[in-house]
C-alpha cells in the first residue's frame, strides 16, 4: 500500500483498539485483546509506514511484507476487540467527515482520536488501562497514560495525519459545528464511550479545531 494508506488504515486498527478500551461494553477479555491489539498497532505501525514509503519510492525492503504482515496481524487483533464491544466516539465523529466531506475512514479516525483519548483518560479505570497498553508497547514515562498520548500524536504527526480542519482541506466555521456534528449523538457508536460523552465538551473540541 502507498504511505498514506498505511497510515490511514494503521490509525483506524488503533482507534479499534483504544476505542474498545474506553467502552461500556468492555469486559476482561475484550480489554486483554484491546491492549494487545494497541500495542502490536504501535510497534507494527511505524515500520510498515517505513516500508511503505521505501517502495513507494522505488526502493523496497526485505522488511515490507514482514512489516505488513505484522500490522494485519495487530488489526485482525483490534478487530477481535471491536466486534464484541463496538467502536465509541471517535467512530460516531468519523462517520461526519466522510459523509459530508468524503474524507477517508480512517484519516477521519486520525482526525479525533487524541482528542477522545484526553477526554476518556480523565476516568481512572480507563487512565489505567491506557497506561497497561503503555506497558505492553514498551513506552515508558512517569505517568504511563501520558507517555502513550504523546508517542500517538508523535506518530500521527510523522505520518502527515490531520489535527485541524484545514489540514483536511475543510472550511467550516467554529459556529457550524454543532449543526453539522448533531447526528453523530444519534449514533450508537457515540453512547458505547465510557465515560459518557457529553456533547457540550465534544462540540467544544471540534471548535478548536476549526
């Protein structure tokens, strides 16, 4: 795949993850397969956008396949998670970009997930199973929950992901927001986000980053 489909695709398999994480519907076994599933994201990602930049520029590695091997085997793991939970609302929010703007999935994903990320970490159960995926990708850091939001906004910068509106090309004004962004509480994916999401705080968000 070209670079900006493995970072696209990449960071949906990780919203997956986090997102079957930060869940109404999470239970031991769904968060054993969610951590893991993250932290193969994490290792596997970097190397497979790696990869896929070499060969795109004409110069493959003997790492390409194995690299993209490695990140079907971590999205196949966040899959495993998300089928039984469901995503959250990251997921609702994605579904806006594309539909009015034809951004693609998992850019849309990209877009919020750190955002969702500060929002669900405030829970301590959910800090703590952020700092457990911490642990199993090898990131370390005083406070583990930080240190993984920092490595992903790393990442997502590397990989040329958006963080504002106009880095997706969208003109779309602060008072807009809200209108364009209603329906996305009327999707079931927004009500499985643990802790609630309240949509005073998510209109705020998208605001800033318009």
């Amino acid at each position: 795949m070209p670079p900006a489909l493995t970072a696209s695709t990449g960071f949906d398999a990780l919203s997956h993850a986090l997102e079957s994480l930060w869940n109404k519907n999470a239970s031991p076994v769904t968060i054993d397969a969610a951590t893991s599933a993250a932290a193969m994201v994490l290792r596997a990602l970097p190397a497979a956008y790696e990869a896929s930049a070499a060969a795109a520029a004409g110069s493959p590695t003997h790492e390409h396949d194995a690299a993209a091997l490695r990140m079907l085997e971590a999205a196949a793991a966040a899959g495993i998670a998300f089928s039984i939970t469901g995503t959250a609302l990251v997921h609702a929010l994605s579904f806006v970009l594309s539909e009015d703007w034809h951004v693609p999935h998992g850019v849309a994903c990209a877009f919020t997930l750190e955002d969702g990320y500060r929002l669900q970490a405030r829970d301590p159960e959910i800090a703590q199973r952020l700092s457990c995926v911490a642990e199993a990708a090898g990131i370390d850091g005083a406070d583990p929950a930080s240190a993984l939001l920092d490595a992903i906004l790393r990442l997502k910068a590397s990989m040329r992901l958006p963080f504002r509106f106009g880095d997706l090309g969208v003109e779309i004004a602060a008072g807009d927001i809200e209108a364009r962004f209603a329906r996305s509480f009327d999707d079931p994916k927004m009500a499985n986000s643990r802790p609630a999401a309240d949509p005073s705080e998510i209109y705020a968000m998208l605001k800033a980053k318009a």
